[in-house]
C-alpha cells in the first residue's frame, strides 16, 4: 500500500469508498501532526528533566526565552513539534500569517491576491524581498517549496496539499503522487498561481502554516530534478536560510537555540538584535531560571503557579485577559495574558490495545471539571469535545446544548459505579483486571492526573500503570504503534473544526502505515462506530467550498464524527488550555492571540534596559 503522507485522501477514499475503505487501510503495513505537534503536537508545559547552559554569546541586545520542550528540525516541512515551530516561525516567512496569534490570517509574503469565481485559482503577487543569503524571493522557489512539502521524504505535511487544501495533481495506479505535477505556475518572478481540484474553505488560513514558507529554490536536493547546494542535514540544523524577520544563529540540541535580527527584511524589521531560547524540559528548573531573570518571557509551571495572584485588568474583543501577576518569588509583579487558545489536550488510546470496554470506564470515572480545578488550577476549560468551542458548529453555547443533552458517560462527575458495571460486563473482574499502561511526557501535573484515574479505575478492575517519556520518545513511540494509553495535545493549524477532527478520521489513525496523523488505530475491528465517523469525515472531505450550503454539510459531518468518538472513545478530551505567559516590565510586547504563542512574530517585540 503506498505512503498515504504522498497518497491524496480525498482520491483514494473515493476510489475505495464503503465499508471496504477502514478495512483496506488497516490492513495495509508500511511504516504524525501534530500528531501533529499541531501545529501541532504539545506537550502541555509542565515537564521534568535537567538544565544545560550553553556559553554561545550574542552580540547586541537579547530577547531571552524558554523551551519547554526539544527542538527536533529547523526544516520547515519536516517540523510537526511546537518547539520547533516557535523558531521556524521567526526563520521562514509564508504568502499569508496570523498577525500576532489572531485567529485572522493577513498578508505576508503576498502583497495582493485574487480568487478565481469559483474558489479554485488564487493568484498572488509576491513582495520585493530577499532570503537571509541576499537572493531575491521568487514564484518559483513556492514551486520547489511545496513540492518539497509533497515529495521529499522529510515531509510530514504533504496531506496538506494533497488532501486539506487539494491542489491540482496527478497520481499513479497505485494513487501516489506524482512527481512535478502540483498546479502551481511562476507565471513571473512576482506572480504565483495555485490551481484547486476544487475548493478549500480555509485556503488562505492553511498557506500561512509555515510548512508553506519560501525557500531558495534548489536549497536542498531531496526532490527529484535537484542536487541541492548543501547537504539536508546541514540545512535543516545548521544553516536553515528563509525570509523571516530573524535569521538563524545557532540550535545546540537539548540545550538552546537563537536568531539574529535581519537587517534587510522587507517587513518590519526587527527591534531586537536576537531571540535566545533556553531549552528547560525541567518544571523547577525552568521557574528558577525564570525567577533569576535569565528568562524576559515565560510561563509559570502549575506546581508553583498561584491564581491568587492573578489581576487581571482588562478583557478584550479576543477574550484576552491581560494585567499582572505577582509578586512573584524574587519579589516583583510581571506582565501577564491569559488567551483562550485553540487547543485540545486529551487522552488517546491504542484500539488495538486497550479494548472498548477499559476505553469507557477511562470515560466514566474522568471528572474533566475536576481535573481542571484541583490539578490545572483553572488554566483552561473542561473538554467534553475534541473541537474547541469557539470553532464547534454553532458556536460554544451549542457545544454546551449538546454536551449537556447528548453526552453518553457523567458530565462533571466521576462514575466508578457505571464504569465497573461496563467492564464486568465485558467479563473483567476482581481476579480478571485489565493491565493498561499509560504513557505520558514527562510532566508533574499529568502525573498528578494520572495518579488520581490510577486509582479510580482500580475500582473498576482496571490496574493502570503510569511511564513517563520524553516528548519526542513518545511521539516515536506512537508512530510505531507502541503506546496503549497516551496524553497529547493538539493546537490550531488552521482555525476550523477539520483541523482537530482530521485527528480522528479512522484511515488516519493507522500506524501501520507511514506518517499517520493520530495513533489511535481506529478499525471496524475495534470499534462499532468506525464507519459512522469515516463517512462523516468523508462528507466533510467532498464539501470543501466557502459557501454556506457546504458548510452546513460540513457542520453535519463535524457533529457525526465527535459522537462516533463518544460511542468508541478513541480519544477523551480533558481541556482546552488557556496560555498564560509573563514577562517582565524590560519587555513591550503585544498580546498573543488564539493561534497560541507558537504562531506569534517576534520582530515588534521591544526591550527597555
């Protein structure tokens, strides 16, 4: 079966359509997404391991920054991890961006474009601007970007163009991509046409995803027709060259990274000389370097964060609060924003694993509004649905209406009652437990979470076993079809509901096969609603266009697929988080938006020491 990161979906969901389509892809072997890291793929903020230093100096003045997770690829095709993102982010420029984090994309590279009637031909024209190396951005280093994003091996995201978005393309017998065959033409050096099979709703928002950034033509040589002019390992982390407003200076993996201010950028060019981040995985170690004011920028841990001493002082249009925060440890009061981001974080299962009976009694016994209060202290929303509320069809108020009529386990509450009766029906029992074990990254508040469902579900004869990971383990891990109970988090690609429920669409889920985008496993094998969602998703993928008639077909889809998921609970949803971020009085910088601070340019940012 072919590489489905290169197969077009929507093609070969049609092409095998029915009852046969789950069946035939997870029977299919072979070798994420955020799994996506999201983007993307997050690991929720709160880790441990150790803090390294790194004596690298930076010549001017220095925005000091923390990572709380490692670094994987500078390459912009290949990153699915937020870590990576926050940098690339500053590297590579796109046609389009979300200003500040805003949920609204702009222009960026694009000076102008137009749309063809019927949505499927966007031509833009490009800015006068020049890559870190002096060369001159061009139409055609689009052409060689995207179809890096499609064909190289390194890719990630080629069900972007493929599949999401659906550019024009030509795929073998077997539906593999065929190489050279994107519909995108350089009509000149400042004119880019993109042809749509047919239309996107959300074109514009997926082009500012920096898996769509300009690159030099001919940079690297994993595609077919070029040799490329420098190794890809020495370009994806050494000398990644883009057209963002910083350039890049130095990535020391597990340690630190930093960019430069780029004189020449066309935009607005940058008020600082550098961006440094600090790679802290290590939840103390990342407070006490923030509290010696190594860090301008940060987040506080749960453990030591204390709502108490949360001002806020105004709300906004966007839902943002912003005030201050403090005093804090070494005695000052800082900056803060709270941001209700698109973001999901959830439990996910192995279905091959963890059978439907252990699935609902996870279900029964999770308390998501007790799990916010008592162990996330507040910082985000219970979940009851993998799409956030803001984007969930009619809104959050009908995410409610239906949470509250619909929802088939205990809102609010947790039920070892109901979830004992599901697993001895399923023959479980005092002397016939189920051993699960739970994998999760290394964070002392999912610990705290874990250990609470331990010790519910072991009222339910269920013996769950808690193992911690670093991130990238984890993700490898469940690449591999390693894990049987998991914790991740999903954050906006792009603002609408296909985004997070592409995550479970059931020929998806299957690790069996190359680059699935969640690692569920998802089959009529394991779950009785596996057809129900696949169709629905299917649904969504035929009714792509901008109108209100498809999106209302799409809403029907959205809806049928967040119940197939409630009757098979592939995944549990637990919150959608809201990003606090604190900073010093040395800092002016503007308030991050829904998109989450992943997605936020750094060259307005100023510093006043």
């Amino acid at each position: 079966m072919p590489d489905t990161n290169k197969l077009s979906r929507r093609r070969f969901l049609k092409a095998t359509g029915g009852a046969a389509t789950a069946a035939a892809l997870a029977g299919c072997t072979g070798g994420d997404g955020n799994e996506t890291t999201t983007t993307e793929e997050t690991s929720g903020g709160d880790t441990t391991t150790t803090e390294e230093q790194t004596g690298t100096e930076l010549s001017g003045s220095v925005f000091n920054r923390i990572l709380t997770g490692t670094i994987t690829t500078m390459d912009p095709v290949a990153a699915t991890d937020t870590s990576s993102g926050i940098v690339i982010q500053q590297v590579f420029d796109c046609l389009m961006s979300y200003p500040d984090a805003l949920p609204t994309v702009e222009n960026e590279l694009a000076t102008d474009y137009t749309a063809s009637e019927d949505f499927t031909t966007y031509t833009f024209q490009l800015a006068d601007a020049t890559y870190h190396d002096g060369r001159k951005v061009k139409a055609s280093d689009f052409v060689y970007a995207w179809e890096r994003l499609v064909a190289s091996d390194n890719s990630r995201r080629a069900y972007f163009v493929l599949d999401s978005i659906g550019i024009e393309h030509e795929t073998d017998d077997e539906g593999d991509y065929v190489p050279g065959t994107l519909g995108l033409e350089a009509a000149s050096e400042t004119e880019l046409v993109v042809n749509l099979s047919e239309p996107f709703h959300d074109t514009l928002e997926m082009l500012a995803y920096t898996s769509f950034a300009a690159l030099p033509e001919g940079v690297v040589g994993d595609i077919d027709d070029y040799e490329g002019e420098m190794e890809y390992t020495e370009f994806a982390s050494k000398n990644p060259i883009g057209a963002g407003p910083f350039e890049f200076t130095f990535w020391e993996k597990g340690t630190a990274a930093a960019v430069s201010k780029y004189d020449d950028y066309y935009g607005d060019v940058a008020q600082v000389d550098n961006v440094r981040w600090q790679v802290i995985e290590d939840d103390s170690a990342r407070y006490n370097y923030a509290m010696n004011e190594n860090a301008d920028y940060f987040s506080l841990p749960t453990a030591q964060y204390d709502p108490g001493k949360t001002q806020v002082e105004t709300t906004d249009d966007f839902g943002r609060e912003i005030g201050k925060y403090g005093p804090v440890r070494n005695g000052k009061t800082v900056n803060y924003v709270g941001v209700p981001t698109l973001s999901i974080f959830y439990v996910g299962f192995n279905m091959d694993k963890v059978p439907k009976a252990v699935r609902q009694a996870f279900a029964y016994v999770l308390n998501q509004d007790q799990m916010v209060s008592e162990v996330f202290k507040g910082r985000g929303t219970p979940a009851y649905l993998f799409t956030p509320p803001t984007i969930f069809p009619g809104g959050a108020q009908a995410a409610d209406d239906l949470v509250e009529s619909e929802y088939p386990y205990s809102v609010a509450e947790t039920d070892i009652q109901q979830a004992k009766q599901v697993m001895e029906d399923a023959g479980y029992g005092p002397d016939n437990k189920f051993e699960v074990q739970w994998t999760q990254y290394n964070s002392n508040t999912w610990e705290e979470m874990a250990k609470i469902l331990r010790d519910q579900l072991a009222s339910a004869h269920i013996n769950m076993k808690i193992q911690k990971a670093d991130f990238s383990t984890l993700l490898e891990r469940g690449r591999n079809g390693q894990l049987e109970a998991y914790t991740l988090g999903w954050i906006a690609d792009w603002p609408a509901a296909d985004n997070f429920l592409q995550l479970l669409n059931p020929p998806q889920t299957d690790t069996s096969k190359q680059g699935p985008i969640s690692y569920v496993n998802w089959t009529s094998e394991n779950g009785d609603s596996t057809q129900k969602a696949t169709d629905a998703y299917q649904k969504v993928v035929n009714n792509p266009a901008p109108t209100d008639e498809a999106q209302q077909v799409r809403d029907e889809g959205y809806l049928n697929i967040e119940k197939s998921n409630w009757d098979d609970v592939a995944m549990l949803p637990i919150y959608n988080r809201k990003d606090e971020r604190f900073w010093y009085d040395a800092v002016d910088i503007e308030p991050f938006g829904g998109m989450g601070p992943s997605r936020q340019k750094l060259n307005k940012v100023q510093l006043n020491r």
